[in-house]
C-alpha cells in the first residue's frame, strides 16, 4: 500500500472510529441511520396530505426508513384514534391512517423505533390510541435562565436572542418529544414572572411555537395571577372585578393572535408565597373559572395545581383535599387540576394524593416529577418509570375496587373534556440534556406512559436501552435489571419505610433529619417529618393522630389506620411507630430501618460493578461518564446511611446490626456539612 492510500485509509479508520465511538448523548433515543441512495429508490413514500406535520412524517421516513412502501392517509372520520394511529399491512405496503396529522408523524417514529429496535415490521398491524389527550412537560424555567430544580445546566430557552436567533435545539427538543409522543408544554416556571405575558415576551413564544408546531406541539405557559396588577397597571387582580377579567380577555387575544393554536395557562396560585384569589378572599374556582371563560373561546385550557399548603396546625398532607373537594363540582369544563401525585412533594416514596379519590365532578390530572429534585439531582441513577406506574396503578377506591389513578385521570372513570398528564422537565442545556445520561431514561419514560400507561416499566427500559445504546441481549437484560431496582434502591438509602423529607433545608439534595432552622416554618423542617424521639419514629397519621386517613376512600382508610395491615413501605408515613416493634421479616423496626438503609448501599455497589463489565458494549465518553455519576451514587448512598442511622441511633439507643456495613463517618462531622443552596442550578 503506498504512503498515500495508507493515509487515506487510516483517516477513514478515523472517522468510522469517531462515528461509531464518540457519544455525547446528545442524540438521545434517536439513532436512526440514514438509508443509502439503493433502499431510497426500492420503495415509496406516499401522501396526498400538504400539512406541514404530514410532510414531516415523510420525511423522516424517507431518511430512515428501510422497509417497504408506505402510505401515509388522514382520515377525518377516525376520531376515535384521537392524535393516535393505525398500520395495516398488505403485500409490500403498510398503510399508515391517522385522524390528525401529528398521528401520522408518531406512528413514523413508532416505526423507526421498532426498526431500530430490530423488530419484525414487514407484515405489521397495530393500532395505538393515545392514553392522554395531553401529554405535557413543565419546565421549571426562569426568564433568566436558570432553572429552578433543574440540575441539566441553564434553560435551553435563550431569551435574550429570542426571536431572532432560533437554536438549532429547538427544533430537535421537538422532535425528541414528538418522537414519544408529547405534544405539549409549558415553557416557564410555576414561579411565574409576570414578564412572560408583556409583548416583548410573547413574540419570544411565538418563535419557539412557531418551530414546535410542525411537531404537533402546543405551547402553553405559567401565569402570575398578579399580572394584571404588576405588567397591566390595574389596581389588583381579583378575579371578580370587570376589570381584571377584561385585561384577561384582551390578554388572550393578543396571544391567540400570535399563536393561534396556543395550548393554554398553568397556575400555581396561593401556595409558596405566590398571589392567587383567595388574596382577595376568593376561592380557587373563581380564579381559575375567570381565567377559563378568557380562554373558552379559544379551546384553551386551565392547568390549575393543587399544590397548596400552609403553615398551619394541620398536617400539610392533609391541606389540598382540605382546599379542593369543598370546591368539587364548580369548575368550568376546560379547568384541570394539576395533582401532584403525592401529597407532600415529590418524595422518593408517598401514598398517592388522596384527593384523586375524592373529587367526583372535577378534571384532574398528574403531575409527576422528571427532574429528580428528591432522587440525588442528576447525580444518581434513577429509573422513574416504576414510581410513576406505582401511582397510576393506585386504587383510589373511587367508585368501588378498580378505580385507580390511571382510569380517573385518563377519563375511563368519569368522562372529562380533555385528559392531560404532566411531567416537570429535567431538560436543561447540557449536551446530553439532562445531566445523566440515564436521566433521559426517565424523558422517555413519561413520554411513553403518557401515551400508553400499560406499558410496564420494564418494556419501556428494554426499548430505551435498544435505542440509546446497544441491542446486546447481555447488556439490555442485566441493565434493565438494574434499572429496574434502581427507584427502591434510592428509597432505601435516603427515606425507607414512608420516611419523608429528611433531606437538607432547601436543597433537597443531602440527608440532614437532624434539620433545624430557629423560626424557620415547622413543614419545612425534617424533625415534623420523622418526628423521631426515644419510643419511635414516624408521622401519625392514623385517627389517633392527624387523621389523614380519613381522607382515603374504604378499604384504604382503614388499612391504612392499623399498624397490622399499613403496607409496611409506608408505615413510618401514617404510624409512629416504635423502635421495638415487630416487622413482618422478625426484625424490630430498629434492626428493619438499618437493614434497608443498608441494602440501598449494597445496591448501589453492585450497579457499580455492573456497570464496570458493560465496559465493551458501551461507548468510551458514555461508560466513563455514568461510571463517574455511579462513584458519585455511592458515596451519597453511604452519607445518606451513615447520616439518618447515626442520628436515629441517638433515639433508638441502640447498636446497629453487626452484620451490617459499619458506619464510616462522625455523626458530628456530617451535621457540619453545609451544601451551597443549589436552588437554580
Ligand atoms: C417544590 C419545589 C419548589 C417548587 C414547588 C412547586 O421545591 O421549588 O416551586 O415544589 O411545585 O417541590 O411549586
């Protein structure tokens, strides 16, 4: 071989080497490759639909797609496919019918996917009619940038060049999501800035759903409800005064004007200090009833949270079934509300919120958590897929047995006018999204739950794992393993048992149960949490105690209310329980906390060494990376242990199993562990 062609060949070593091993993430699930000229000429691509969504959905098929002719049909009379589709399959044809253009543009991705998984779709049919009507991701995202609970680098959302400079990003974060099928979301924090709503914002907006919109995504926002009074100078913003109501009406046409396909509003109003009606001795209906008839005209929506508490006597667990089921019934039909799916916050472990089971008369969805602000940030490894079904399959006891979570919000139960389901983001503008490259586990994972809330957890980390790294049978198996276990394994290390909210004043990153602020409010602070003392620990919950019991349908209340029958994962949520009493594997609860404290350790240790043998069937930048955040993983696991074991202990006053790991830290040492309040970023 001569000097030259050696070269040449050794540059084409090179990029064949680069192109195969150089991974960021950045590409996320989506790794199709791009046919070669001799496939494209084999086969065709037909539609006769001009929408741009339709166009879209033969494009990526005629880049990606090698199987056989396609036709892509809209068929208006399918409405019962809603945004969903169907494939038939005849001779060398699959037929592609949707009622919607963007059905079109999901069944193209469901294709790629399941090509890219190595399935067999020559003779293929399916029919699949999505679980929501909407399926929509919150972003917790400021005007400035940061992001609040957002552990994934700043907004992905450049302000500040908006509208003029469009990222490139824009348009592949809409495709990520249209490729799992979310159609929607919400750009900015809960925390609203009224800013989001004056002129100079709202062409913003329009920039970014002008771009979504071939995606079939909606873009919705969060609303101060003080922004009358601060952005439009009125003299306050009480839902009953003409006024306001006016500003609001006016407020809704400039923006549909802009975005006539606008999705609608998000409200968090009177909870954390933000405004709301009851500011001006309102109720929630009359806010959210005034902003709904605003919108009405339009189709839009009201997303309006449930989050509300306030530092009150009452168990904060209690307070939103307290705010909402008197309201049960006054809600107009285009108000949802936004539940988050437990009743405090987000926790590694909780009970489902109660008032799901409550509300008869009233549109509610889920509001679950993507960004892990109480599972180890983007730093540890964990699979959310089995937290979100643990709430979807929750009997909520409705309407007798079978009422569960999933059948209440998705309109099985009761018919609602739109069902949605939302996820907080954990986008942020690292290159691979969102800090940990398995985190993307969890994006996809409530795409594919929002769209279908059967699939089991562990079909949607198989395809995950398929599509992100390698088909190797030994790896997706082992690791779906992993992932699997990975959600218990953090509930065991950091709150087993119901614990809850034991973690670092703020933060939410590190353990501090011994948390104390003087004058700080009661419900921010661990110790009314765990309420540990020299009998026992836990919150009493049981109608000896705050009676949050009372708020479950039968047979839950009741189960719930005995020590004998509360499931034991979370009978330290509803019991106060003593440190000697029986669990059902023959160990006091003493002996039970440590034991799971410290099987979360050992769980995180052997994901380790997993890890370490999937070196070969993994990428060098992706193995290095997730082998660095699962050294991170492990050493938090300890801290968490040593941390709430030794500062329990000095209730308990008793040892720690011997045949458990011993502690390595100074009780001391860790209570002067002060983490920088890492609340943006
Ligand atoms: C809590 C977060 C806080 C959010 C709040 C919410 O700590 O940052 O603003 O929820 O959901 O989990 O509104």
């Amino acid at each position: 071989m001569s000097l030259r062609r050696a070269h040449i060949v050794y540059i084409l070593f090179i990029l064949i080497c680069t192109q195969t091993f150089a991974e960021d993430g950045s590409q996320l699930w989506l790794r199709f490759e791009k046919v070669s000229a001799e496939i494209s000429a084999k086969r065709t691509i037909k539609t006769k639909s001009v929408d741009p969504t339709v166009l879209l959905a033969k494009q990526e098929l005629e880049d990606y797609w090698k199987g056989n002719n396609v036709e892509l049909l809209i068929d208006r009379k399918l409405t019962k496919l809603k945004d969903g589709f169907k494939i038939t399959s005849s001779g060398s044809k699959l037929q592609i019918v949707a009622n919607k253009p963007a059905g079109l543009l999901y069944a193209a991705y469901h294709i790629l996917q399941k090509q890219n998984e190595g399935a067999e779709i020559t003779h293929y049919n399916v029919e699949e009619i999505p679980s929501y009507d909407i399926r929509i991701l919150n972003h917790w995202d400021n005007l400035d940038r940061t992001v609040e609970r957002g552990y994934a680098g700043y907004s992905l959302w450049k302000w500040a060049e908006l509208p003029q400079v469009l990222s490139p990003r824009y348009e592949e974060y809409a495709r990520a999501n249209a490729s799992i099928g979310i159609n929607a979301t919400v750009l900015n924090n809960v925390n609203a800035s009224p800013q989001i709503l004056t002129p100079e914002y709202l062409t913003k907006v329009k920039a970014l759903a002008d771009i979504f919109r071939k995606y079939g995504i909606k873009v919705y926002l969060s609303v101060n409800f003080s922004s009358p009074k601060v952005i439009g100078g009125l003299e306050n913003s009480d839902p009953l005064n003409k006024d306001v109501q006016l500003w609001w009406k006016n407020k809704v046409k400039e923006i549909y004007q802009l975005i006539p396909d606008f999705g609608g509003f998000l409200v968090k109003a009177n909870s954390e200090g933000q405004p709301g009606p009851q500011d001006y001795g309102r109720t929630h209906a009359d806010g959210a009833n005034m902003l709904a008839d605003a919108i009405k005209p339009y189709s839009g929506m009201i997303m309006w949270r449930a989050f509300v508490y306030n530092p009150t006597k009452e168990d904060r667990a209690k307070q939103a079934y307290q705010e909402f089921v008197p309201l049960d019934g006054q809600f107009r039909d285009n108000v949802i509300i936004q539940i988050k799916n437990g009743p405090i916050d987000f926790q590694p472990r909780e009970p489902f919120t109660p008032l799901f089971g409550a509300m008869r008369n009233t549109a509610q969805m889920v509001e679950f958590q993507i960004t892990q602000e109480y599972l180890g940030f983007s730093n540890h490894l964990v699979y959310l897929a089995p937290l979100f079904k643990e709430t979807l399959d929750s009997d909520a006891y409705a309407d007798g047995a079978g009422t569960t979570i999933a059948k209440i919000t998705d309109g099985t139960v009761r018919k609602i006018s739109k069902s949605a389901i939302a996820g907080v983001a954990n986008i942020g503008e690292d290159v691979n999204w969102t800090g940990h490259h398995f985190a993307q586990a969890n994006w996809f994972a409530f795409g594919k739950l929002a769209w279908n809330h059967q699939l089991s957890s562990e079909d949607i980390a198989k395809e995950w794992l398929k599509l992100t790294f390698t088909k190797d049978e030994t790896f997706v198996k082992d690791v779906t393993d992993m992932m699997l276990t990975s959600r218990e394994t953090v509930v065991n290390y950091m709150m087993p048992l119901g614990l809850h909210h034991i973690f670092a004043f703020d933060h939410h990153y590190g353990p501090e149960p011994w948390g104390n602020m003087p004058g700080g409010r009661a419900d921010w602070m661990p110790w009314y949490y765990h309420n540990a003392n020299e009998k026992g620990v836990g919150f009493n919950r049981t109608t000896s105690g705050s009676n949050a019991v009372v708020q479950y349908n039968e047979p839950l209340r009741s189960l719930f209310n005995d020590i004998q029958t509360c499931p034991e994962n979370l009978i330290l949520w509803f019991h106060h329980v003593s440190w000697d009493h029986k669990m059902k594997s023959g160990l006091t609860l003493w002996e039970e906390i440590c034991t799971h404290y410290d099987r979360g350790v050992q769980d995180v240790r052997a994901y380790q060494r997993l890890w370490d043998k999937m070196e070969s069937y993994v990428d060098a930048q992706r193995f290095k990376e997730i082998q660095s955040k699962l050294k991170i993983q492990i050493k938090d696991a300890v801290w968490w242990k040593d941390a709430c074991l030794l500062y329990f202990q000095t209730f308990s006053r008793k040892p720690i199993p011997y045949y458990i790991e011993r502690p390595i830290h100074e009780l001391e040492e860790l209570k002067k562990i002060k983490l920088p309040l890492k609340h943006h970023n």
